[in-house]
C-alpha cells in the first residue's frame, strides 16, 4: 500500500516536472530588435507612438521584450540595413524605404511576405497605396504615412514686405532676390545629409523635365545627363552661386535647416510636409509657432510635363525579416506589431502629433474631427490642387545610383563640379547598375 502510494506521488511530481518545464519553455521570452529612426526632439513624437505600439505588443503576445536601435535614416538605408542585409543579420523589424530598397530585399528573399498577414488582420484593402512596397504582387512593407514636398515660409515676413506667394519660377528667385538685399538668407538648408538638398533638385528636375522622367532612369529610357536635367541643376547651381543657400551648408544637420528659419534667419525652406510638427510645437518654434505657411514650387515657363505634381506619395515605413517566419512567437509579434501600428486611432495620431499624412483610408468624418493646424491643411489644400503625385528618385533608382547622386550634389554646392561633369558621372553610374540587373 505505501510503495502503491509512493508510486502515485513519484508519478504526480514527474508529471508536474514536466509540465513546468513544458510551459517554461513555451514562455521563455524573447527579445526582438526594431530599427527605428526616430531621433532628435522633431521625431519625438513619432517615438512615443513607437512605444506604445510596442507596450501594446507586450500585453498580446506574452514573452516578448523589445530593443529599441535607434539609427540616422541615412544611416541606416545607405550603411548599416545594406551590410545587415548582405550578412542576413537584420534586426526582426526595421525602418525601410519603398521602391528599388523594396525590390532589391525582396528578390534576395530577406524580407518577410506581409500578404497572408494584412488578409488575415483584414488589411488588405485599408491602404491607400502599397505599389512602393509590392514586389511581384507580393507586400513586403508598410507606410507609416504619407508626406509631400513644398515650401515652408515665414508669413509675418511676407506680410510685412508685401511679398505674395509665387506662382513661377520666376516670381520664386524675384522673392529671393528682394529676401538677399535685405541681408536674409532666401532658403533655408542643411545639407550634410545629401538627401535633404536632394528634395529641392528632384522636384526642380521634375519641372524641367517632366515627373516621369525619372521613371526611365533605371530602364535607360531616360538619361540623367539629357538636356532638362542639365537645365534643371545649372538654374540650381545658379542659386548656390547667388548665395541663396547659407554658406557652410554642407557642414550643417538636417534639423539646422528649420532652426534657420524659426530664427529667422532664413525666410523660406524646401522640406517634407512632416515638417509641420515642428511649427506647432512652442518649445521647437517659439516665436515662429503657427506663423509658417506653406506653398509647391511654382511652374518652370517652358517646362515639360505636370507643373503641379507633386513630390509625394507613401515611401516610408517598416518592413520585417524574413527569419521571423520561423519563430512561432517572432511571428506573432511582427502580427501584433502591424495590428496596433496600423489603424485609425495611430494615423489619426500621428496627423495630429505629427503632421505625418495618413496612408492609410481612414474614416472622412475621422479626418474632419483631427486636430489638426492650419499649417496642416494649407498642405494637404495643396495635394487636392496637384495633378498627382510622383515619388522621389530614391525610391526608383538602385543604390548605387543613390550614392552618385548624393556625392554629386554635394560636390556641386562645394564647387567642386559643374551640372554637366556631374549628370555625365551619375548617368555611367546608372549604366553599370542597369546592366546589372539584366
């Protein structure tokens, strides 16, 4: 009877045992790492959205810790994502460009395929656009918003000058003109990030010759060194040479741009529309708080194609290594992630906290309620005037291009190379890569 007995309670501590060592091994946790590019008190925000996302994730899926990698955007895309990539070492989820980054990933099966997930999550049909991110009919990305490029400019200082907003080119260089003869500085910008310099050429090139231009780039129907795009960077030559830019630009943050014109040093700057955050935010503007307008760059006389397109469209967002796939709880994490990133109530905030455009279809009577400032619907009145959109030329062409660009603009802003000698360079660039991909 006792060795029956001793028998049971043997039998019931082994079953146990193995049970709690069972559900231990179920609920070790595991640590994702998320890429973010979140830095500096702009994006502070957007930070704050990324967290609660996150702590959101944490109560869904028990077990899962987060490390937060937070990266220079232009570090991450051109340097580290790149090597990451080659190794097959990216972190689980990760700030990720649309178009030729996308594609590029995509075909060397390091991204994961997010198409079941949006079907199962219902998601399918809730953006307004993922051609940037669709490679194959396959979703390999998500954009966390939209965005479109324009001119921010000091209305006080138009209004005691009595400078209207411009509707041509020329009238633009007129206004920088009267703005330099009265010791200010016409353009705001920070050009030790290539980029940032990048968004005044692109759409300047895009009304020499046509938005769709730079579609051809990467097919060789078009060429980098054609005709308009010569024109294109002289006129933007011209305005470095004129002094229209701060001198010692290359040397200056991206952020130092907007620090020129809340100063008012500088009275206008090219910029992205996530901009308007900054101008909403008494401790980031001060004096200059709700005293921004906003304008597109007027039309080329003689210029090719749409004069009121855009620069804009849904190239920024999160993408996610393939490598979850195999991890049960990776992978429901990655599901959580998208669940609590991509609805109504974190587009609305981030139009709100942000400025950050909605990419997604949000409710209409949603939209009407957001608070949002006038700076804010000044832009999005001016993407329901454009024609269209068209997408920046990083997110068309292939890396390597993206560097020879970049170089060749800095080197243009320092003196270092003429509009010709720098187009000629890009274009053998853009040649090798498209044989390349053959």
């Amino acid at each position: 009877m006792k060795k029956r007995l001793l028998l049971t309670m043997l039998s019931s501590v082994l079953v146990a045992t193995t049970v709690t060592s069972v559900v231990g091994a179920a609920e070790k946790s595991v640590t994702l790492v998320v890429r973010h590019t979140q830095l500096g008190e702009a994006k502070q925000q957007r930070l704050n959205i990324l967290n609660d996302v996150l702590k959101a994730v944490k109560k869904d899926v028990s077990g899962v810790e987060f490390k937060l990698d937070g990266v220079d955007s232009d570090v991450n895309r051109k340097e580290k994502l790149r090597s990451e990539m080659a190794t097959n070492s990216a972190p689980a989820i990760f700030d990720l460009f649309g178009g030729a980054d996308t594609q590029l990933y995509a075909s060397e099966g390091k991204l994961l395929d997010l198409t079941p997930i949006l079907k199962e999550l219902g998601l399918q049909n809730k953006f307004i656009s993922l051609g940037e991110f669709t490679v194959d009919g396959k979703v390999y990305g998500l954009p966390i918003g939209g965005f479109q490029e324009g001119y921010f400019y000091n209305k006080p200082y138009f209004a005691q000058n009595k400078l209207q907003v411009p509707k041509t080119l020329e009238e633009l260089e007129k206004l920088a003109e009267v703005i330099k003869k009265n010791g200010k500085t016409p353009f705001a910008q920070a050009s030790k990030q290539a980029w940032v310099a990048l968004m005044t050429a692109n759409t300047l090139w895009s009304r020499y010759a046509g938005p769709d231009i730079t579609y051809g780039f990467a097919t060789g129907k078009t060429k980098w060194n054609s005709p308009d795009m010569v024109a294109a960077f002289t006129k933007y030559s011209d305005w470095v040479k004129k002094g229209y830019f701060k001198k010692g630009e290359l040397g200056l943050e991206y952020a130092e741009q907007r620090n020129q014109l809340i100063r008012g040093e500088a009275i206008m700057m090219y910029d992205g529309s996530w901009a308007s955050s900054v101008f909403a935010d008494v401790k980031q503007a001060g004096k200059m708080t709700n005293q921004v307008g906003y304008f597109p760059m007027p039309k080329v006389s003689n210029g090719k194609g749409s004069q009121t397109a855009v620069n804009g469209g849904f190239s920024n967002g999160y993408g996610f290594s393939a490598k979850v796939k195999g991890n049960a709880k990776q992978l429901a994490a990655v599901k959580s992630f998208i669940k609590n990133m991509y609805n109504d109530e974190m587009q609305i905030r981030g139009l709100e906290a942000d400025g950050v455009l909605p990419s997604m279809k949000v409710d209409s009577a949603k939209i009407a309620k957001a608070k949002v400032s006038d700076l804010v619907k000044e832009i999005i009145a001016v993407g329901n005037k454009a024609s269209g959109a068209f997408p920046a030329f990083d997110a068309l062409v292939q890396p390597d291009v993206n560097t020879a660009i970049s170089e060749g603009i800095q080197k243009l802003i320092g003196g270092k190379t003429t509009p010709k000698k720098m187009l000629d360079d890009v274009q053998e660039v853009q040649e090798e890569a498209n044989e390349e991909a053959e």
